[in-house]
C-alpha cells in the first residue's frame, strides 16, 4: 500500500462552521469531465456559507502517487486523513464511482450523484480503452495495478447510515430525486451545465440544513 496523503482543494471563502463537505469527485476519465461542475457547485455553496474540501483520491487530479501501486484502501484511508483535517466534521458529498468510498467517516449522512458499483466502473474503463482484454498495465490510459483492478471489479456501494441519492432525469434507477441535466462525466470532452450545478447545489443546501438540525 502506499501513503495515503491527498491533495485537495479547499472551498470555504465566506464559509462559515458548523457546515462543512468532504467532497469525492468520479473516478478516472470521469473525474477531468465532472470536475467543472463539482467546483461550479462547491462555488455555489461557498456563497452560501457551506464550506468544502474536493479531494484528489492518491494516483489521480493532482496527486503526486503512482495510481500503479494504489489500492482501494488507499483512496478509503486518503479520505479519511483529508476530512481529520477539517476544522468540523463533515458530511460526506460523493459523485459517481467515488461513492465506492464515501463510508469511511464513521455516521456522517451522505449525499450521492448518480452512484455506480465498482463493477460499472471497471466496464467503463474497458470499453474506453484500446488495450482490450483484461490486464494492466493500461485501461484507457490509466496504469491500473492488478490489485487496485481486483478491488474495483468486486466494490459495491457501502450501505447502511443516513443516504441521500440524486440521479439524472433520464437515469431509471431508483433515487430519493431525478432532476434534469447533462450527464458531463459521458461526455467525450469536459463540459458543463450552469443550470445542473444549480440544482444540484440547491439540493445540497438543503441537505445539509436538514442533516445540521438533527
């Protein structure tokens, strides 16, 4: 295993305590399509006096580790190491594949955008690559180790705790809300969608204040 230190980036200009966000973006190709909304929404809720952390699971954004000898319970442990560092407990924000460990922060509510299985995110990564088949070192470009590909292709989302699910309107599976908007993480190219972050970070808002008044 290796060490578990993320990088991160910090979204709390005219944010005030006790509210705070440890925030887990999708995983891989996922995460450089997502990430211009993510932080469009952090902005929104900065504004809004809710602060957040963005995390760079080790091996991917910014990190400085080699995703070659990352396993899962690296990303588990780097999420962990970024929310101790917070001045309050957070509450745990997860978009797609990074719901895969969005659990580790004993009781904190989360809140999840269009969650996938480990197994889902494992396809994902085949059909974009050009390698086929099934063996490291690449899958669409990313020099997955073996032990990090096992851990995926058997993760299933944590249960259990307090759970809130958004999904897109045309996404059937179930969700406490289906709201309107682009998936951007299927894009081929970053994108955004003023109009989603919006919503999504309406949602959030009114999340955290039901989960602050508990």
């Amino acid at each position: 295993m290796v060490a578990a230190a993320p990088s991160a980036c910090d979204f709390t200009i005219g944010a005030k305590l006790p509210v705070q966000l440890i925030v887990i973006p999708p995983l891989f190709f996922e995460a450089n399509r997502s990430r211009r909304l993510i932080v469009t929404i952090l902005r929104h809720l900065a504004d809004r006096g809710i602060g957040g952390r963005l995390v760079d699971l080790p091996g991917t954004g910014e990190s400085l580790v080699d995703l070659a000898a990352v396993q899962l319970a690296d990303w588990r442990a780097a999420v962990s190491a970024a929310a101790s560092e917070m001045p309050v407990p957070p509450l745990t924000i997860a978009f797609r594949g990074g719901a895969l460990v969005d659990d580790v922060i004993g009781g904190a509510p989360r809140w999840r955008l269009s969650p996938v299985d480990g197994a889902a995110v494992v396809r994902a990564l085949r059909r974009a690559s050009s390698l086929g088949g099934n063996r490291p070192p690449r899958l669409a470009g990313y020099p997955l180790g073996a032990a990090l590909l096992a851990d995926l292709a058997a993760a299933t989302l944590p249960a259990g705790g307090r759970v809130r699910t958004v999904r897109l309107a045309d996404d059937p599976a179930t969700a406490d809300r289906h709201l309107p908007g682009t998936p951007l993480w299927h894009r081929a190219e970053p994108g955004e969608d003023v109009a989603l972050a919006a919503l999504l970070a309406d949602d959030i808002h009114d999340w955290t204040v039901a989960c602050a008044a508990l």
